[in-house]
C-alpha cells in the first residue's frame, strides 16, 4: 500500500536517474519509462476514482435512487450534474443523460411490473402482481432477461432498465436462430425474451420452442406481434419516469453476477460469461485511461452484445461522462461524413473497420476531421501503419482483453505492432505473466517441479494472470465445468490460480508486447509451429491482397496440419501467383509457406469481424465440394498452381509433394 502512495511522488524521486540516462544517449529508454509512470499514475487516479464511486452507492440512502448498483448510481449521478449534455446520438435523435435516466425509469418501472412490484408517484409500494390477467408469472428479483436487439437506444434504456429493476440482462448474439439460440437461453436460466420486431418474421420457427422454455415473450416496438407476445416499449412509456429505490438494484456482494454476455462461438456453441458488478464498474474506467475525457465525442459501431460495444464502449463513456454515437450497422463509405457531422473526436474499432476504411476510395470528408483517438483491438501492423498515414494526425491505442477474463493491456506509448508493455510498473498495478507452452499437447511447459516456465524476451509464450479478489474469474452460466480450462494451478508457487487467456503473446527485449496467435490457431507443420498471423501479415504486405485468412488443415498421409490461406484480391489487381510464390519464400521459413490458397470475392467474418477460421479448416480443400479456385504448392516446381481434380488425386496417393 505503502508503494502505491508513492507512486505520484516517482517522477520527482528518479529524476537524477533519468537525467544520467538522456546524458548516456539512453533516450528511448526514459520516453518509454516516462510513458509507464504516466499511465501508472493516471491507472491509480482511476482506482481511487472507482473506489470512491462504490463506497458513495453503498453509503447512499437504499430508499433513494442513488443506493443501487453502480450502474444505475452512476447514470442518476450524471443526469444531476450534467442533465442537459448529450449522451447518446442514434440517426436523427438525440438525448441527454436527464433524457437517458428518465427513459431507463420507465423501462425499470415496466420490468418491476413484471416482477409484481409497483410503485405509484407518490412513492407508495405495493408487492401484489400487477401484470395483464393471464401473463406469465412474475419475474423473480435476479431473474434473468434477454435481449435480442440491434444497437440502439431502447437497447440501451432496456438494459439500464433492468439493472434498475435488480434484474440481470442476457446480451444474445443477433444472428443466433434456432438451436444455438435455444442454447443461448437455456445456458443463462432466461426467464422473459425481449425481441427486435424486425427479427420476428426470422424467429416464426422458433416461437413454439421459446414458448415451450416458459419465457414470458416482448416485443420492443409497435409492429404487429403474434399472440402471446407484448410490446415492452408501450408499456414503459405508460410509466412514470420517476427513479425507482436503489434497494431494487443494490448487490449483496460486489461479485455478484449482474450480466451476462456470450462469447463468440467460433470454436463451438457460444458460453454465457458471468459479468460482476465488479467488472462494470472497472469498464467504467476504460476511456478515462485511454486519455479521453468528458468534452469527447465517442463513434460507436461495434454490436452491444459485445464486450467492446456494451461494456467499454457505453459503460467506458459513462465512466467520463462523454457522448457516444451509436450506430446500428457499420458504414465505411459513411464513416468520415458522420464524423464531420458529429464532430467525432474518439473512434472505437475492431482492427477489421480500420482494413475497411483504408481500402476505400479517398473522400473529401476524411479531411480536416477532429478525431484524434482510435481505440481498439485487433489492428494489424500494415493497417495500422496505412490507416495513421492517411487519416492522421491520430492516436492509435490498440489495447487487449477478454469478455471474461481478468487481464487488459493498454499501448499507451504508441508503439507500432503492440497491444501493451510488460514494465514493472504497469504489471505491479495489472499483473499477469508469460509461460512456455507446447502447441502439440496443448498445455504450459512445466519444469521438473511441476510449475511452468516464464518465457524469455522474443519467445511466444501464453498470458496468464492470476486470480484474486481484485481481479477475479467467474467462469460462465451452466456450471463450473465449462470455466476449467480456463484455471491453471500451481503455475509458479503450490497452490496459486492463474486465468488461461488462451492467447500467444510475445514480450520484446524492449518491454513491448505482441500478440502472436490463439492458441488453437497456431498449429505444427514439419515439426514446427506455424502462427496463423505472422504467415497472414507477410501476405498483406503484397499490394494485390487485401484480406487474407490463414488457417491450418489436415491432409491425409501427413502429420500436423498444412497451411492454407484464403485470399481476397484488392481491386482492380488480378492474382499474380508467380509474385505470391517469391514473397512467401522470401519473406516466411518454408515450414510456414501456405500449402493451398483459395480465392475469395469476401471473407466469412462472425457480427464481431472475427475471422471464421474453423469453419473454413472444416471445409477443407477438395475442389469437388469448393466452388472457389483453389490452388496448391508445388514444392518441387517451385509455385502455386491451379488444384485439379487430378492434382487433388495426386496429392491424396502421395504422388504431389508438399
């Protein structure tokens, strides 16, 4: 604790220190040791921010609307500081926070309708169910609802409304229908489904099954429903929109699960990740030690079923008190003219909207724009690299992190490639650790001891963090079963629990980190491992490429799994196969040279832009079940060429070498 004190006063105390470093040419080394302390400090400003904020909601008065969760204490907080400063921009509409506390009111009041609870103007509570004769029965406190909206504002007031209501909220992926939908609800315990009119003629198969799982059903909006299914947003705007007691709201234990948000599912049906209070109220953080501050205007695109959308997109701007635009759908050809019409000043990415935006045809609207901070993840060096020289001058600050894990890094000093630093300063405040890890068994090198092995600098090594009351692992909804592998033990000392990120991630001799792969992309080829990044960055760089996909597949009579990458052309280039063949044999070892290549008008992507690589490992290489050209290695001739049914014959007898 004593150090923490201390840290502010750092600066001051290593100044001779950091005077003899610039006077030995050390100057690199103090910018980046300059940049550590900045951020230290500024990470413990927030901290003490945080804590602050917790202890007011716990102190204040339960009857009141200020004594809940710190969701709900923190939006009402606003909406008395700062009620006529815009919060929220969607199309044409605008609100401001006393606008956005109102309208969440009313959706908490609907909701405490539907759990039996209702309370009058006047203040006066009344316990009996008040509902619609025959509705279903009422919604127990801690009840979960989902919602299977698009990104809007009723989204937003619906989510807050239930926070306000001691409800927890199941953010269900969009696209999810019939099996994987039903799993995503029975995963969480769902008792209500609140859906998008727009998506009932989609859902139509579905109802006799969401009905038979005993959920009461909402319509969010005034279309025509069929019977059984209520509009949610009439009833909301027939409540008053006075606040409802923070009792309503108020966690027991500052662990307890208020959210849940479902990862994506690219390696198998998506899982229920339990959101704390904690969480929420860390997220609330997130843009304050990204640099942005209250005057900010954020440009939001991402799905707010996601991580990046909900969490650190709207609760990281109420976190500062900012604006946010939210979009429901991302527009590249769209995205300079809204932010000279907003005047945008902070843009949240995934690393595939900054591809998209480069790779459009230049615009007067990207000039003379005030956006001066992209935050994000995800972002590869080549479009990084594009994306500051054409729109700049800009901050690029790529960060890291996971739904449901308990470790983020944040590349506060803008290093090209990285997505964080290892100093000791930043793992002192967020600690976390590098291991050795064996891609063939699939699980951490450990030493004779039994505990695993840290990493050296330039070593691909998987991040662990380790678990603690400050940062903890919930796991997910449907039992503890389904968190495990997440858990290593016994990592370094007898007895001690780390988090799995899952994630390969390499520390420079600089301190700088690199993500390198997942751990179920990087694969083993000819004895040695392949990362699935390294081999697309070396093909981006060609300029008739404009998105690469790599992935590794297994051909019958070889160990391991061969390299294959499927390739979209950039226009108006044609695919040269004979420049393709020199550059990977330039530029990679030959373990690494993609064995097959299969050309595509556009790559299979999930609603978070995350390349669809086990779905693309599944579909293999036959050229009888593809439609796309496909081409293979010939290693002995030295070039791509095209794969053949007879070739494909080859290949399978042995006679093709690759």
């Amino acid at each position: 604790m004593a150090a923490l004190l201390l840290l502010p006063l750092l600066p001051l105390l290593l100044l001779p220190l950091l005077l003899l470093l610039r006077k030995l040419h050390l100057w690199p080394g103090l910018r980046w040791l300059a940049a550590d302390l900045a951020f230290a400090v500024r990470a413990l400003r927030c901290k003490r921010a945080l804590r602050a904020r917790a202890l007011a909601a716990a102190a204040a008065d339960p009857r009141g609307p200020e004594g809940g969760c710190s969701l709900a204490w923190r939006l009402a907080q606003l909406a008395r500081q700062r009620p006529a400063h815009i919060f929220l921009i969607h199309g044409a509409r605008r609100f401001s926070y006393a606008e956005a506390e109102r309208e969440s009111n009313r959706a908490a009041r609907a909701f405490l309708r539907a759990r039996g609870w209702y309370a009058g103007p006047g203040g006066a509570e009344d316990e009996r169910a008040t509902g619609v004769a025959g509705a279903a029965a009422p919604l127990e406190p801690g009840a979960t609802v989902a919602l299977l909206l698009p990104a809007c504002p009723e989204f937003l007031w619906l989510w807050f409304g239930l926070a306000k209501a001691g409800l927890r909220a199941a953010f269900v992926p969009a696209a999810l229908r019939r099996g994987p939908l039903l799993h995503c609800l029975r995963s969480c315990g769902a008792r209500a489904l609140v859906l998008a009119p727009e998506f009932l003629e989609s859902l139509e198969p579905d109802l006799p099954a969401l009905r038979a799982l005993g959920l009461r059903l909402w319509a969010a909006g005034p279309e025509t429903h069929p019977a059984g299914i209520s509009d949610l947003l009439a009833e909301a705007s027939a409540e008053v929109d006075e606040p409802v007691p923070g009792y309503l709201s108020a966690p027991q234990s500052i662990m307890d699960t208020c959210l849940y948000i479902f990862t994506s599912g690219t390696t198998g049906l998506p899982k229920a990740a339990r959101i704390s209070h904690l969480k929420i109220l860390q997220c609330q953080a997130f843009y304050e030690l990204c640099g942005a501050h209250q005057e900010d205007v954020i440009y939001l695109a991402l799905p707010l079923y996601h991580m990046s959308g909900s969490l650190l997109g709207v609760v990281g701007c109420l976190g500062i008190g900012a604006t946010v635009v939210l979009k429901s759908k991302f527009s590249a050809g769209q995205f300079w003219e809204d932010c000279q019409q907003h005047r945008v000043t902070v843009f949240q990415y995934i690393g595939e909207l900054c591809r998209y935006l480069v790779n459009q045809p230049p615009s007067k609207a990207e000039h003379g724009h005030k956006v001066r901070l992209a935050v994000g993840s995800g972002l590869r060096p080549d479009t990084w690299e594009r994306f500051v020289r054409r729109f700049g001058p800009l901050q690029v600050l790529e960060t890291y992190g996971l739904t449901e894990g308990n470790v983020a890094t944040f590349n506060y000093t803008g290093q090209l490639g990285a997505v964080g630093r290892a100093s000791w300063l930043y793992k002192h405040v967020f600690p976390f650790s590098l291991i050795r890890y064996d891609v063939t068994t699939g699980q951490p090198i450990r030493d004779t001891q039994g505990h695993c092995v840290a990493t050296c600098p330039g070593e691909p090594g998987l991040l662990v963090a380790p678990v603690s009351q400050q940062s903890p692992f919930l796991g997910y909804a449907g039992g503890p079963e389904l968190g495990r592998g997440k858990l290593l033990k016994n990592v370094f000392r007898p007895g001690d629990v780390f988090f799995n990120t899952g994630d390969l991630l390499v520390c420079d001799d600089q301190g700088f980190l690199r993500f390198h792969d997942r751990t179920g992309d990087t694969f083993r080829w000819k004895g040695e491992n392949v990362a699935t990044t390294e081999v697309a960055e070396a093909l981006e760089s060609l300029d008739f490429l404009q998105e690469v996909n790599v992935y590794g597949v297994t051909v019958p009579g070889h160990e391991g799994r061969a390299g294959m990458a499927a390739l979209v052309l950039r226009a108006p280039h044609s695919l040269d196969l004979v420049r393709l063949y020199a550059h990977v044999s330039e530029n990679l070892p030959p373990y690494a040279w993609p064995r097959f290549l299969r050309l595509q008008e556009s790559l299979a992507t999930t609603e978070t832009f995350k390349q669809q690589k086990v779905r693309m490992a599944k579909e293999g290489f036959d050229p009888s079940a593809l439609s796309d050209p496909l081409y293979v290695l010939d290693q002995a001739g030295g070039a791509y060429l095209p794969l053949t049914a007879a070739r494909y014959s080859a290949l399978l007898a042995g006679d093709l070498r690759i």
